[in-house]
C-alpha cells in the first residue's frame, strides 16, 4: 500500500497537471473565437464563389480552360491533407490521417498512385514514417497564418495537375460543425466539374465582361485559393475547438483523480491513526498488568 507522502505527491502532481490543462483550455478558448469569427464570416463568401462559377461554368465546354478538362485514364492523383502540428486535440488528428489512409488505400486497390502535400506537422510524421510518396509539406502555418499561405499551397498543388504529373487532386480537412463536432471531409479540386443545378431551382445567370471563356482564366486560379482557404480556416477552427474540448474533459478527470486519491490519503492516514492508537492502548494495558 502507498504511503501517505507518496499519496501526496501524486495529488501534487495531479494539481500541476490540472493547472496546465485549464491554462491550455483559455489559450484555445481565445483562439477559438478568432478563428471562428474569421471562418463564419468566409463562408458566405466562399459558397457565393461556387455559386457563381457553377453558373459561368455550366455555359462554357470543358474546354475553355484546363481546370475542366477530366483525364481519359487517371494513373496517379494528388491529396492535400490538412492536420494539425501540435497534439493533445483529442482524436483530432487521427480521424483526419484515418480519412486520408482509407482514400490512399481505396485508390491503390483501383491502381491509382497518391503523392502527398501535407499541411501539418502530423499527418506528415505519420506518413514520413511509413514512407509514403510526398511531394511537399508544409508546417508551422496555423499560428499565423493569412490567405497568402493558401495561395502558396494551392499553386503548389495545381502545378502537376496543370503539367500533367497528376490527373485529380482532392483536399481533406476538418469541416467545423460545432464545439463537439468536427468532421474530415474529401473536397475534390481538381478537374472542377460543375454542378448539375437542382429540379426546380432556379438558375441565376452572369453577366460578364471579358467573355466567360476568357474570364474564367481569371477567375479559375482565386476558386482554387479561396477552396484552400476555406480549408485552412475549418481546420484551424476544428484543431482549437477539439483542443479545447481535450483539456476541459483532463482537467475533469484531474478534479476526479485528486478526489479520489484525497479519499485514499484520508484512508490511509485513519488507519495509520488507528494503529498507533491500538499501540497506545495494548502498552497501557501492558503497564496495568
């Protein structure tokens, strides 16, 4: 049985544990509502985007620009993963590897190759290790990050796309739902294929000036950015939250493990009480006889 100073050295330590945990639960809070205000604020922007280049797009033939035209054989595709760089978020991280894993094993059981650009120190650790085909990597982009971070990565992975290395890319990032709930989604980028509009919605065309066909060479490269974009800021916004979460259930399970050693310690101490007690009395009685 552990004694009553080892019984109060791990309810020390476990204090120390629950100190760093509520620290790190306010650092997230605080950067959660900034990341947050920033993402609800893009989204309106980014489905707006969509909507319009599904309307220009679905005017004009695939072959008005590259980023429409589909491969007749696709041998090899490219997979932009987004993870975080630090851990302790929980199953954060892993749900987001898992996803990219099963694409990755899917497309090599159909004899598609995948290269990797990995966003996040984790995903390309995880997949560093297992020696997979990666092409670029990129870290230390979620402190600070701005849309020029995503214009980067997504010039660097329409590149073999546009040279003919890769015939798809696809994103993979945490779509932020609520607190609790962050989900990995697969975005495909690349070839863009517009939507089919829905029975009975109603289609709102475009005016533009150039022609749509030459106004599309402008356009294409900035859908490509703000699809990034919008990617870095559901995981940044998904990684803060999910790490908010994981330190508030630790610094619970600390409340629960210093109440529960505290009531160890009072065992221990009653019972050390009560031996030296019985010393007492049995040499007391000792001394009458």
């Amino acid at each position: 049985m552990a004694t009553l100073r080892d019984i109060r050295q791990k309810i020390a330590a476990v204090k120390k544990t629950q100190q760093i945990t509520k620290a790190m639960n306010m650092v997230s809070a605080a950067k959660l509502r900034g990341a947050q205000t920033r993402m609800e604020q893009f989204r309106p922007y980014a489905a707006a985007f969509k909507q319009m280049l599904a309307s220009i797009a679905s005017r004009v033939e695939p072959e008005a620009h590259p980023f429409f035209q589909q491969a007749e054989k696709v041998e090899k595709v490219e997979l932009v993963l987004m993870t975080a760089d630090r851990g302790l978020c929980g199953s954060f991280n892993m749900n987001l590897i898992n996803a990219a894993d099963k694409f990755i094993k899917q497309k090599k059981a159909e004899g598609i190759g995948v290269v990797l650009t990995t966003v996040g120190r984790k995903g390309r650790d995880y997949f560093r290790r297992r020696q997979a085909d990666i092409r670029q990597t990129y870290v230390d982009v979620w402190n600070k990050f701005d849309f020029s971070n995503a214009q980067t990565v997504a010039r660097d992975s329409v590149s073999p796309f546009t040279n003919a290395e890769v015939q798809e890319v696809y994103l993979i990032y945490a779509n932020f739902v609520n607190m609790v709930t962050q989900r990995p989604v697969l975005i495909p980028l690349l070839p863009i294929i517009p939507e089919a509009a829905e029975e009975g919605a109603v289609s709102q065309e475009y005016i533009t000036e150039p022609a749509a066909d030459q106004f599309l060479e402008y356009l294409l490269p900035r859908y490509i950015n703000v699809m990034v974009y919008q990617g870095f800021l559901e995981n940044s916004t998904s990684e803060h939250a999910a790490r908010m979460t994981a330190m508030d259930n630790a610094s619970s399970n600390c409340k629960d493990m210093i109440t529960s050693l505290t009531m160890v310690m009072n065992k221990a101490r009653q019972a050390a009480i009560t031996k030296e007690l019985m010393d007492i009395i049995g040499g007391a009685e000792a001394l009458k006889g």
